[in-house]
C-alpha cells in the first residue's frame, strides 16, 4: 500500500478512509466516521477549522506531510484525538478519526473504555476511538502504512457513505466535511457548536 493513495485532497481521502481498517495494541476496527480538514488561507483548500489554517507550527507540522501518517492532539487539554494526514508534501490536509467499529480484540477495548460501556460505543467519538484503540500524543507522526508501526491503517475497498455539517467546529460549520457509512451504530450524533453562525450562515 502506498501513501499515493492518501496524496489528495482531504474529501477524497475522508472517502478512501471510510471502511478502512486501523489495527494495533490488541484491537482491529473499521473506520465507519471521519471528518475532513484542508489547510491554510493560502493553500489549495484554506479551512479556518484546521488546526493548518494558520500555517505550518511546531504542534501541527505533521499535517504538512507526508501523507499517511498520524497526527494526535489533545481536545480540550484531554481527550487524544487522531487524524490521518493526506494531501502532499508541505501541503497541509488531514482526516480526523470519528468513530470505528470493534472487529477484534473487543475486550481489549472493553478493558480500556470500562465495563459499563455498550459495544456500539466503545469507538463512538474521536476521544473513545483513541481510548479504545490504545493510541496516545506519544503516536504523533508515526507511518501508519509502515507494518513495523504500533498503529497501521489498512486500506479497504471505497464505500459510498453519507456526507454532512462537522461536529463541534465554530468556524466553517456548514461545510459537508463529515462522512460515515450509513446505518452503522457506532456513528456519533451531530452536534453543533454553540459558538457557530446559525445554519446556512457559514461557509
């Protein structure tokens, strides 16, 4: 598998992405949700929602490449979020993580999420993914189609999925950045910032 694949814009590769396997630690999941992110005001796909839109930093150097490996961050100063980087050398695009559904080592991921939560939610939200996939800020940057990494994605066969408004973001809430496959349990619910324009007034 070679990271040409994810070397396009973040749509495409929010698309390639969904039904897609990642597996480590234990676990092996589908990704059934992911949102897209471009980049800064002057690249290809300028998007005030991205951590990139203000250029390339210490904490998001990841994002400007190369394509295929992983970017953590913490949201809100807890939860580890995780992101697949796409687009081109130098040219910053990323796809968050959303949910994913257990295959393996359910568990592993029951341990780790806590007893008390339902199997359809144990990848359910970007924070629980990373939980329940073991992926820490220590996997900032790792190759995720390197075999030796501790976290590899495996690429599946493209699937149509559903796309709508991204969670959360106050900036560009309008956009239909996010995708999942339909009628699958593990998606989360929408929800939209409080802090966002009211719908059909962002771009």
């Amino acid at each position: 598998m070679s990271a040409r694949q994810l070397s396009v814009d973040p749509l495409s590769a929010a698309r390639r992405l969904l039904g897609s396997v990642l597996i480590g630690r234990g676990v092996s999941a589908m990704i059934v949700e992911v949102e897209a992110y471009g980049g800064p005001e002057d690249g290809p796909w300028p998007d005030p929602a991205s951590h990139s839109y203000r250029g390339k930093g210490g904490r998001n150097a990841v994002m400007f490449g190369p394509a295929g490996r992983l970017y953590t961050y913490r949201s809100h100063g807890i939860h580890v979020c995780a992101n697949v980087v796409c687009a081109t050398d130098r040219v910053a695009g990323a796809v968050l993580l959303r949910a994913v559904a257990i295959e393996s080592g359910a568990d592993v991921a029951q341990a780790r999420r806590g007893e008390s939560v339902r199997p359809a939610a144990l990848g359910r939200g970007p924070g629980n993914l990373c939980s329940a996939m073991g992926i820490t800020m220590e996997d900032n940057g790792i190759d995720l189609l390197d075999a030796a990494s501790p976290i590899r994605l495996m690429l599946g066969e493209k699937r149509d999925g559903v796309a709508g408004p991204r969670v959360g973001v106050s900036k560009a809430a309008d956009r239909p950045w996010r995708m999942w496959l339909a009628g699958r349990p593990e998606v989360s619910l929408y929800r939209r910032s409080p802090r966002a324009p009211a719908p059909g007034e962002s771009d």
